[in-house]
C-alpha cells in the first residue's frame, strides 16, 4: 500500500516515474479484468492517462534540474499521480453514464469543478469507477455493469454507491479516489473495504459536473488509506465555485496538506457524544459493537471526555432522509427523457411514448422504485403528509445537531450496522438495503462532515472481532489472500460544520497508532 507522500517523494528522488505508477495500474488493472473473479472496479482506464503521466515526468525531470523541485511540488502537490473517479463526475471528453443504459455513450462536454482542481494541482484521472446506478444503492449491485466486488473477499459487496472508487483504492489500483454521498455513499463503501472516506460539509466540494440525485443532501467525497491521503486533495479541491451557488469556503482548507495529529493536550480537551440511539439500535451486529467499544475506550484512554446523549431525533433521520432524497431524485432525473440525453427508443408514436419507452428500457429496477416513490411523495394528494413533514424533521434535525456541538467537538458512532455482506443477500431487498443508511443520513441531513474510519475487523477462521494490531496482525494476513473471512468495520467520527481538519487530525492519531487496521491488500 503507497501513500500520497510516499509517492511524492518517490517522484522527487527519481525511484519511480508518474508512468511507472500509472502503468502499473493499468496493468493490475488489466489482469485483474482477466481473473476469474474480477473486482469490476474501474469500468474504463482513460487513454490519455500514460501521455499525461509523461508531461508530468518533464516538469518533474526540468525541476530536478533547475533545482526547484520543492517549488514545483508546492504549486502542483498532485503531480503525476494517479486517482481514480465516479462515473458521476465529469472529465471532459470522457464519457459519463452513471452506470445507467439511459446514458449509454454520452460524453461529458466540460470538466467538474473538482476534477479541473486536481488537474490544476497535477492530479492524473485515471479511469472511470464502478457505481450503484445514478448512485442509488449501498452495494454497487444495481449497476449495468455488474457489481464490483469486495478486495477483502471477493464473494462480498465492495458498499456503494461509490463502490468502485473505493475498491480502486482499497486494492492498491489507485492513490486516492472520489466518490459521492447522499445518504451514506462513501462512508459506507470506505467502513466495507477498510479504508477513510470523508463526506465533508454541505458546500466546500463544488458540485459543479456533478450528476445529481438529491441536490440538498449531494457531496463530493474522497476515498484514502491515511487522513492525509484525503486531506490533501481535500486541500486543494475545496473552496467557492463561481458555477455552484450553495459552495462555501473552508476555513484553514489550504493548509490541510501538511496535516498534523491531535496531540495529547488535545485530547484532554476533547467532548466526545455518543447517541444513545445508535447504541440502542437492534440491527447492530455484534462484532461491530465490539470494534465500537475498543474504539470508545481508546478515546478514554487519550484523556478525551465520552458521554452517552440522547437525540430521540436521530430515529427519524433515515425515514426523513429517504422521503427527500427520493423526492429529489425523481425530479433531477426528469431530465434523463431520451430528447435531451443519452440513449433513445422513438418508435414514432410521439414524445409521450418515446419518453416511457426510453425510461422503461435505460433505468435498472431500483432507480424505478426511487423514481415512483419520490412522485408519489410530491403528488398533490400526498406530499403535505410526506415531503413537507419530512423536512420540518430534517430542520429539527440540523438544529438539535447544532445545539449538541454547542457542548461536544464530535460525535462517535458506527458507520454501518452490519460488516459487508455477500454478493446478492440483500439485492432483493429494498428494505434491509436502506437500512444499511441507518447511522449515516443524519450527517447528510445536518450537513455536517463525517469520516469513516478503519477501526477493526469482524471475527473470523483464527481472528478475534475488534482492532487490529498494526498490518501484520492475522487480520491482515488473511484479506491479503482476498478471501478473508474477516471483514473490516468502520467507526464515525462527525463534527460541527467545517471541522474537516479537526476530524482529520483526531484520525491521524488513531492511524499512527494503528497502522494498516482496515485494508491491508498486497500490491
């Protein structure tokens, strides 16, 4: 597993080149795609990825010798290397479906705000990711590509609806990665593969290029092996965008490519809240009570406060969540009609029946559901019941949020309920589907940033459930094969909005002390 440091410093030495790194993706890639049981997490590698990579190998080798190497890395601390993207994010000439036939073909015109930043900062787009179809899903399942599966064990669910990314990253086939969140879609991925996910605050990721589900809730979010493999694209991907309305600033975010850990006179500092509802949940499967519990008396251990809370507002948070995230969706995908976007069945029998013979034929079952349910929601007979309740909650929601943060830097709960669960068990499903947003929505609904972070593992053949002791423990020795019957488990911590760096540092010091605790995959 290489890190984002480790590889600048490698270009800086002259040990590898950009292309060595981005060949060698290629080439994992390549023979992973060839395996019997494929991981399915890029759907395409761009084809301009290795004549980048040799651009950015000049600037690198002119600098070396000019002497101003650092200078160069400092203005572009991204340079040549390599990340991987949801097939939601638009790279300009390089197509955009969203995992969905309906957009079979189409080519996005212009480059999302986030990918042209990354650019700007020397970043390498290597290829497209694997994703729930419009990102409606928790498993990478709905997907008209077929699921990408888990590289702790590949008869699991990678999570979703950034599933791709994730497993791109958690395999070693990427540095970095970008996914996106409406309810869960990073976090969940991240808690499944063993490796941080980041949803940041509503607003300091442009959304600007990005395919929207429910544009109240949507987020930008990275995908790393280490708190500074997301602060740094964080760095540089953050801040106001001219083309996005609800983009805010983030106060320190430039400085957060030097990361530091929380110290111990900080910790001692440190009010920590854990919901009595999350810990009352009866979906909550044992060995993920375990790694939470470890997770809680490590806190203890460093001097910080822990206090159980009540939040009785916090069960209704993933029944408000889906009344306007479906709602939503059924609106922006209006737009998706066979006319203006993608593919397109006319038998010339008019608009009306060239719209439901497209819809009918591009959308993949779940999208359908959503679409159905978020319209019967906002239909006129129902949507005083429904839609409107369901964000008076989420305004309750946001405002008791704010007032816990008055008393408490962070609140600590699991990611997921349940540890990943294996191909096709709950496709079949909605219900226990959307449960597994049970402790995710209510950071979306709040807008406040949450990370996910590896903090053990389930219990396995000759592995005991709760945090693994460092990347040779026998946790590590048994995903290293890819058929671990251990699986990772990923633990919370969410803040107050525009916290990013606070959160990022308390998980810094969890990862030094805890090196390799989520996915310890061989390259």
């Amino acid at each position: 597993m290489q890190m984002i440091n480790d590889a600048v410093a490698a270009l800086k030495s002259g040990s590898v080149t950009s292309r060595e790194l981005i060949q060698k993706a290629i080439d994992t890639f390549e023979a992973d795609k060839a395996s019997s049981l494929p991981l399915n997490a890029f759907i395409e590698m761009y084809d301009d990825a290795l004549a980048l990579a040799d651009a950015a190998d000049k600037e690198i080798a002119a600098a070396r010798a000019g002497g101003t190497l650092d200078e160069l890395f400092a203005k572009e601390p991204l340079l040549g290397l390599p990340f991987a993207n949801k097939d939601n994010i638009s790279v300009r000439g390089k197509r955009l479906t969203c995992a969905s036939k309906l957009l079979a073909g189409y080519v996005a015109p212009y480059n999302a705000t986030v990918i042209q930043r990354l650019l700007d900062a020397g970043a390498i787009p290597l290829g497209r990711c694997n994703q729930d179809e419009f990102a409606m899903g928790s498993s990478t399942e709905y997907s008209s590509y077929g699921p990408t599966r888990n590289p702790i064990n590949r008869d699991y669910v990678s999570g979703g609806s950034s599933g791709g990314s994730t497993a791109a990253v958690a395999a070693n086939q990427a540095l970095f990665g970008l996914g996106t969140e409406t309810g869960g879609s990073v976090r969940l991925p991240a808690s499944y593969c063993g490796i941080y996910g980041l949803k940041p605050t509503y607003g300091v990721l442009s959304r600007w290029g990005v395919v929207a589900y429910g544009s109240s809730l949507d987020q930008v979010g990275i995908l790393g092996h280490t708190p500074k493999d997301i602060a740094i694209p964080l760095s540089v991907m953050c801040g106001v965008d001219m083309y996005d309305d609800t983009s805010a600033d983030l106060p320190g975010g430039k400085e957060l490519g030097t990361l530091s850990a929380y110290s111990a006179e900080d910790f001692a500092q440190l009010k920590v809240a854990v919901p009595r509802q999350f810990l009352e949940s009866k979906g909550m499967d044992d060995d993920v009570a375990k790694v939470f519990a470890d997770t809680r008396a490590w806190f203890e251990g460093k001097g910080a406060k822990v206090e159980t809370v009540d939040l009785p507002i916090l069960d209704a948070s993933i029944a408000s969540y889906y009344v306007i995230a479906l709602s939503e969706a059924a609106s922006n995908l209006s737009r998706f009609d066979g006319i203006r976007y993608g593919a397109r069945i006319d038998k010339n029998e008019g608009y009306d029946q060239l719209y439901v013979d497209t819809r009918s034929a591009g959308f993949g079952p779940e999208v359908k559901r959503r679409i159905i349910i978020g319209n019967y929601v906002l239909s006129e007979q129902f949507s005083g019941d429904t839609y409107k309740k369901g964000m008076s909650v989420r305004a309750r929601i946001q405002r008791e949020v704010a007032k816990l943060f008055e008393g408490y830097d962070l609140i600590l709960c699991p990611t997921c309920p349940t540890p990943s669960f294996r191909l096709g068990q709950k496709v079949d499903d909605p219900l226990a589907m959307y449960l597994s947003d049970l402790f995710t929505t209510f950071v979306n609904l709040a807008r406040i940033p949450s990370l996910s972070v590896p903090a053990g593992h389930t219990k396995g053949e000759g592995v005991e459930a709760g945090i693994t002791k460092g990347a040779g423990g026998e946790f590590a020795k048994a995903a290293a094969t890819g058929h671990s019957d251990s699986m990772p488990v990923g633990i919370q911590f969410a803040g107050p909005m525009f916290s990013e760096a606070k959160i990022l540092r308390i998980a810094q010091a969890w990862e030094e002390e805890h090196p390799g605790c989520g996915c310890p995959v061989s390259e």
